[in-house]
C-alpha cells in the first residue's frame, strides 16, 4: 500500500460555470476523497482562489496537481507545506448548541477555545469558533458532552504557506 | 457594425479558420444552423453521415491526415450522446476535433426538456475543453478558443454546446485576431539544461535508443527523427501511434513495434538499452507491461507538449516539456563524434535470430500473409486505417509504413469500429492518396452502416475485412488466460459481407484461399472506385509475440499452440479443405 496523508492544495482560477467540477473530478477519479473546499475572491481580479483539502496516497497528487493544471481556467496550482508548522490553516464553524443541566460549563468552554456567541436563544446559543481543524474539532468533541449539538456549518479550510516559506519557494 | 444570426456566426468563423469540410447529422436543436448551411455550400462541404460515431470517428481520421481540426456538427441529446464514444477516442490519441452539439434553449436547460442532455457534464472528462453558449455577444470568442484549444499544445477535441436560442439570437460579428487566454500557455521552448544534459548522457552512453511516439507523428517532427537518428546513428523503436520512422540507414530502425505485441528485437532494445530518449509518448501499460522492469538498464528522457504525462506511468531521468520541433532542433544543433554501431549491430543480430514470423499455410488465408501483400502492391504513401483487436497488431507488426501520418487506429481507447469511418475521412482528407481499411470482423459490424456513406459520395476506399469468424483478440486471451472456454466470441453467423458490400453499390470480393490473396490485393490496389474484400481466414491464428498483461516485455511469449477445435467451431462452408 502507498502512503495515504492530507494534502492542501491552492488552486486559482477563473470563476466561470463547471470549473469546480472539472477540478473536483480530477481528484475523485483516481480515488481521493476531497475533505474540504473552499472558494472565495483572490488578491487578482477575476481569479478566484480553491483551497482544497484531500485525503488519499502520496504518490499520484503531483500528477494530479498537474492535470488539474490543464483545465483550461485554472490559472495556478500551488501546493501548500505539507509541514504542518510551515503554513497557516484557519477554519470557522458555527454551532448550534442546546442548553442541558450545565450551561455554565458551555459559557466557560466557548471562552475557553476563545468563540465567540453569535446568537442566544430561549434554549441554547449559537457559537462562532475559528481555528485550526483540530481545534474545532477538540471544541465539538467537549461541548458535546455538556450540551447537545443541534447544527453545525463549517466553512472549509482556509491556508497559506507562512511567509518565510513561500518567500523561499 | 451589423448585426448576425448565431447561426451565421458559426459558418463566418469556420471560413476564418480555413474550414472547408464538415461531417455530421442534423436534427432539431441544430436544424438553424443546417438551414444557414444551404447559404455556405459552395464553401463549406458536408458529409452526411448515417450515425454520429461515424461522422465524429471520420473528423478524426480526416484531421489524422490532413493536420487539420476535425468539425462535426450534430443535434441535442441522442446526437450529442452518439458522438460520445468517437469524442473519447479522439481524446485518448490527442486529435484535434471541434464539436459542435445543439442543445435545447437556455431557458430550458435542466428542465429535462425533449432531446436534452447535460452534454458539457457528460464530455467533461474526455474533452480537452467544452463550453455551454449562454450568451451571443461570446460565441465568437468562444469559437476562436475552440480552434485554439483544439489545435495547440497537446491537441484534442473541444465540444460547444450550442442552445437553439443563441443559434436564432443576433449579434456583432467581431472575430478575434487573437486569443488571449492566460490560463492556457502551453510551454514549448524545452529547458536547455535538460536538453544539454541529454546530449551529454548521449556522449557517455553506449547503447542508446529512440522511442518514436504518437507525438511525433502529431507534431509533423518525423523528419526531423529521422535526421537525428542518421546524425548520431542511434536506433529507434516506435509505439502504435508513432510509425512511419525512416532514417536513411535502414538498420536504424527497427519495425514491428514494442510492448504487448511488440517484436522480441523491439522489446529486447528497450530492455537492454542505457540511453532510452522518448519523444512524445504517454508510456501506456501496453508499452511499458510491469513498469518496474520496463527498461531497467536506462536512463529514461522523456520529451513531451504535456507536463501532466512526465513521470506518470515510469520514472523519468530528464523530463523535457516542449514542442518536439524546438527539442528536436536543439538537439540537432549538437555536434560531436559517437560511434553505436556494436549496440546497432548487436540490434540486427537479434533480428535476426529472432525475426517477427508467422507460420506459412496453403490451406488457410493467414492474416499476416494477406496484410504483407497489401503492403506491397499499395503505394508507399498510402493511409492504413485499421480496427481493433487481432487485426490492429497484425497491421502494427506486418504493414511496412514509410511515411509520417500513414497509419491510424484507435491507439488509447481502442475502440471497435473505428476504422471504416474514420478510413472515410483519411481519404476525404487525402484523397490524392490510397486509403486502405482494415477491419475484423466484429468490429466491421460496430459501424458497417458508413458503407452507404461511402456509396454516397462514391468515396474510392480500400476495405479488407479479415473474418476470423470471432472476437479474435478476446477469443485469444481465452485460449491463452481462460483454458479456452470462448465465453461470447465465436461469431459463426457472420453475413456475406462482400453481399452486403454489393447491395449498397461497392464492389466486392470474396476470398478464402491463401493463392486468392495476391491477386485480390492487386486488384484492390488498382481499382479506382470504392471496393471491398471480404477475406475468411485462419480462425485459429493468434498474435505473437505477446507479453501477458502486467508481465516483462523482455520475456514474451514467442508460440502458442493453436487450438484446433476451433476449426469445428467455426463452421464455414467452401474450400478449405
Ligand atoms: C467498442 C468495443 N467493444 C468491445 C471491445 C473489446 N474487444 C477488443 S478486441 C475485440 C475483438 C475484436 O474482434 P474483431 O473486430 O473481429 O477483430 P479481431 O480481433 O478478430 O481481428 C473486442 C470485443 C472493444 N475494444 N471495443
Ligand atoms: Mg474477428
């Protein structure tokens, strides 16, 4: 078996119809399940930026990132460090949590993980969190033990390189 | 400036890109732009086809021949569906093709309104790019990318689906000059370090190799092999899609193909090699076999148009993206002594001891018998077209091409069916040359209605069906792989093909007799008209050598007995007793 890990992957291009499913069918073809997508204006007109989050073996994503590279809209595909310490990883989530016995322990956890509440309600609150995937994770794995989590929306995963490592790329 | 229909856009920008031949059925949702047709007859050609997989399967022989795009023009949903096969085709051996689909008007899209298919989702992954018309002011730019797209870097086939609307809707007729397409820039200079650092493995290396590609033949670069291999006299194997290589020293070149059905001579030079430069290949598994022991002794260089093929299916020493005509060039710029004639003796010697052969019969037609005859008595510069299966390797190994753009078949999709219509298009394309088809049986049957478009437009091809009364290459596999149980591949209730050949208008001529074959090939190389030999042959025959799927292509198998059952299963009648 070949070695099967995370990859973040930068793809900019231009936001005409069917681009996402040409890009989005380049990886699920040869059998890497896309855990996250995000698209949203870049820093150049008319290009907008995917950021996409795969999960599958190591050794066919370059070739992958170069036939995403021939869809004729895609502009640019960069890789993002796999080292998890070389790039900046950022997701928000919104909770809908339902108050039980303990609504002071939700209070304490959501300042804890630094949320934020967005709305409260008659039987629970929503909380805003951002963060590193682990961390919302961590934080829906805690306050599912003091309340009941009705709905969550997550935004998909923002990232970049760090500074000093795109600057070198 | 004036305004236009979207109908008239669509033939405007065809005469700006110098189309004058277009193949395709009409129907409905393109029935406007069929109207316009009648204004550009005088111009423009069309080719009625009986089914849309033998119109778009002859834009892609016309474009193998002539260079040029290949333009089908068909209606929504079953005609856009039907091209579907031919498009995939095209798309596995990078043909140039634009199609050109109606769909139904955009206000209806999605409505699963009659004849409506989501035809942009459907080619998506076997189009090097499509687009859905949703506004007039865009078609004529969209148009020029597809010419563009189609035709540069790595070619391929582009679909514009076009609604009804857009076709009615009037609009400025602005024809680009130019594309500006940022996104789209194919890199075609080939990077001088890695150029130089082939030349300077050339220098060291003892035994070098050339692996000739379809790429080659795409790129119109053959002559510039040729010179290459003549200038440092290294030898050169070729795949499928890359015949037609002829260096003036004749031993440079060693024929008969690699891989699978490769000759034991081609697939020993690959195996034994130091040096193994690739010129505009995608290493297929049928090349390559067991990618772990394909060319275990060589350094691999690999040049190609498309960085997505370097590395993909074999490590690559020296990758070089670019056009092979700048590579090939700088290459050529090189000049230094190197002396390969032991390597390019050792080559001859083991063709010799192990020369590509078949067995002799005087009772049966052996198809390899009949495929050399046919090369003899046509001319050098004729178009072989062949099919799928057992007939497709007999042509690859016994046909002997000396030309660029001289044999095509459906290399990367391998699809049965291809060869009569996509024949009828070479020749459309070529029709100062001989076009000479080749079929199996089965695959003859997969779209024997083009017989009539042949009558049609009295079109002069050479057809040769090679009846093995069976689905041949899958019949050998299960005499080779499935201890000859011959699950759904015996086809003993094959027509007359030569009959039906005659009723729709095409002479014909049936053959079984090896002493029929001589003269049947001479006649079909000098009768003028549209003509077809129907030839019954040894059903039992297999292609050899073969490399079982997976296996080393240094270690094929050279024999395999016949099965003589076969004679009793296929039961014919006549004279070969
Ligand atoms: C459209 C299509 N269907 C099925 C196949 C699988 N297939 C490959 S070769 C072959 C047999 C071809 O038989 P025939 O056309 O008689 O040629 P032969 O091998 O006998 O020369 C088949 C069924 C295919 N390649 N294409
Ligand atoms: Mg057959």
């Amino acid at each position: 078996m070949n070695k099967k890990s995370r990859h973040i992957v930068s793809v900019l291009v231009y936001n005409k119809a069917g681009v996402l499913r040409k890009v989005a069918h380049l990886f699920a073809r040869r059998g890497y399940n896309i855990s996250s997508i995000t698209v949203g204006k870049s820093e150049i007109p008319d290009l907008v930026r995917m950021i996409i989050v795969v999960e599958g073996e190591d050794n066919a994503i370059d070739q992958i990132e170069k036939q995403v590279y021939k869809v004729i809209e895609v502009y640019k595909v960069s890789p993002i460090s796999s080292n998890v310490e070389d790039r900046v990883e950022r997701e928000m989530a919104l909770i809908k949590v339902k108050f039980e016995d303990n609504k002071q322990e939700i209070y304490q956890l959501v300042e804890i993980f630094r949320g934020k509440i967005v709305d409260v309600g008659q039987e629970g609150i929503i909380v805003e969190i951002t963060g590193a995937t682990s961390k919302i994770e961590a934080f829906v794995d805690l306050i599912s033990k003091s309340g009941k989590i009705i709905e969550i929306a997550r935004t998909g995963i923002a990232a970049m390189d760090r500074w000093d490592v795109s600057q070198g790329k | 400036m004036k305004k236009i229909k979207g109908s008239k856009m669509l033939f405007e920008a065809l005469l700006k890109e110098n189309v004058d031949t277009i193949f395709g059925i009409p129907g409905g949702a393109i029935i406007n732009v069929y109207d316009e047709l009648c204004d550009y007859e005088n111009k423009i050609k069309f080719y009625l086809f009986r089914h849309e997989q033998g119109a778009t399967h002859a834009a892609d022989g016309y474009a193998r021949a002539t260079g040029k795009p290949g333009v089908v023009l068909v209606t929504s949903g079953p005609g856009a569906t039907n091209t579907v096969t031919a498009i995939a085709t095209a798309y596995m051996d990078s043909i140039p093709l634009v199609v050109i689909t109606g769909q139904v008007p955009t206000s209806m899209i999605g409505t699963d309104a009659f004849q409506e298919s989501d035809v942009t989702g459907i080619t998506m992954p076997i189009t090097k790019h499509n687009h859905l018309v949703t506004n007039i002011e865009e078609f004529p730019q969209v148009l020029k990318e597809a010419f563009h797209i189609a035709t540069t870097g790595r070619p391929g086939p582009v679909v514009i689906d076009l609604p009804k609307d857009i076709q009615i809707a009037e609009g400025t007729f602005n024809y680009p000059e130019e594309v500006n397409l940022p996104s789209y820039k194919p890199n075609v200079k080939g990077h001088p370090r890695q150029i130089k650092t082939t030349m300077e493995l050339l220098k060291k290396s003892k035994k070098p190799l050339v692996l000739v590609g379809g790429g080659v033949n795409l790129s119109g670069t053959m002559s510039l092999v040729n010179r290459f291999l003549d200038k440092f006299g290294i030898p050169a194997v070729a795949t499928l899609m890359g015949r037609g290589v002829k260096p003036s020293n004749p031993k440079l070149y060693l024929p008969g193909g690699i891989g699978m059905h490769g000759t034991y001579y081609g697939n020993y030079a690959v195996s034994n090699s130091d040096l193994l430069i690739a010129l505009g290949v995608r290493f297929s598994d049928r090349i390559i076999g067991n990618p772990k022991y394909f060319a275990p002794n060589a350094k691999i260089v690999h040049v190609d148009i498309d960085p997505a093929e370097i590395g993909k299916n074999v490590r690559v020493d020296v990758p070089i993206v670019g056009d092979l005509r700048n590579v090939l060039e700088k290459f050529l710029e090189y000049d230094f002594e190197v002396d390969f004639s032991n390597w390019v003796e050792e080559l001859q010697k083991i063709k010799e001891s192990h020369p590509l052969t078949y067995p002799k019969s005087d009772k049966y037609i052996k198809p390899q018998y009949l495929i050399e005859k046919a090369s003899e008595y046509f001319p050098e510069d004729t178009i072989v077209v062949s099919d799928v299966g057992q007939n497709q390797m007999w042509v690859a190994q016994f046909y002997k091409f000396h030309n660029p753009r001289s044999f095509f078949c459906s290399g990367g999709l391998g699809t049965m069916g291809y060869a009569l219509p996509a024949g009828i298009g070479a020749k459309i394309g070529q029709p100062h040359r001989e076009v000479i088809v080749f079929a199996g049986d089965g695959g003859f049957q997969m779209n024997i209605q083009e017989l009539m478009t042949i009558n049609r437009y009295k079109i002069p091809l050479k057809i040769v069906v090679l009846d093995n009364n069976s689905l041949g290459m899958v019949r050998q596999w299960q005499q080779l792989f499935f201890k000859c149980r011959y699950s759904a591949t015996i086809l003993d209730d094959n027509p007359e093909f030569s009959k039906i050949a005659e009723v729709v208008g095409i002479k014909a001529l049936k053959i079984q007799r090896p002493d029929e074959v001589e003269k049947a090939m001479r006649e079909l190389a000098e009768y003028e008209g549209p003509m077809l030999v129907h030839a019954l042959v040894d059903p039992r025959e297999n292609v050899l050598p073969m490399v079982p799927p997976g296996g080393k292509i240094s270690e094929p198998y050279l024999t395999a007995p016949y099965d003589e059952n076969l004679e009793k299963v296929v039961k014919r009648g006549g004279s070969n007793e």
